[in-house]
C-alpha cells in the first residue's frame, strides 16, 4: 500500500508555496528532492499491530455471530416443532 501520487504532489506544492514565504525554496526543493516519498505501511511496525489487533476483534464477533445465530437458529426450530 503506498501514499497516492497525487495526494503527495499536491502536498509537495503547498510545502513550496510555504517556503517561498519563508525565502527558503531553494533548500525546500533539494530537500524534497531528496526525501522518499513512498512510503510501504504493509511494513511499518503501527501498521502491522493494527492489522493484528483488527483480526482478534473480527475473530472475537464471528464467534458473537456464530453463537447468536446458532441460538436463533435453535430456538426457532424448536418452536416450529412444539
């Protein structure tokens, strides 16, 4: 997953409008120029525990869901049937 072009162009520009106010434009561009701007967050440490932990709350109310529905599903046949 990486940071869309153009979200990062459009914050390249409004960091230059900045610096020109700032008389600081030349050394902005060499270091923009120089910076990475894609940035992989399948590999970043917050990333990875997020995802972590958003599979152990799935997990937790699949199983919620499983028992309710089992219950309904129980309680519903044996109504038919009495």
């Amino acid at each position: 997953m990486n940071i869309a072009v153009d979200r990062k162009e459009k914050c390249a520009v409004h960091l230059e409008v900045l610096s020109k106010l700032r008389n600081i434009q030349e050394i902005t561009k060499q270091k923009s120029n120089n910076m990475a701007f894609i940035y992989d967050l399948e590999t970043d440490i917050r990333y990875i525990e997020g995802i972590e932990i958003g599979e152990k709350k799935a997990s937790k109310l699949v199983k919620i869901e499983q028992r309710s529905f089992f219950t309904l599903l129980f309680l519903y046949t044996n109504r038919k049937f009495l």
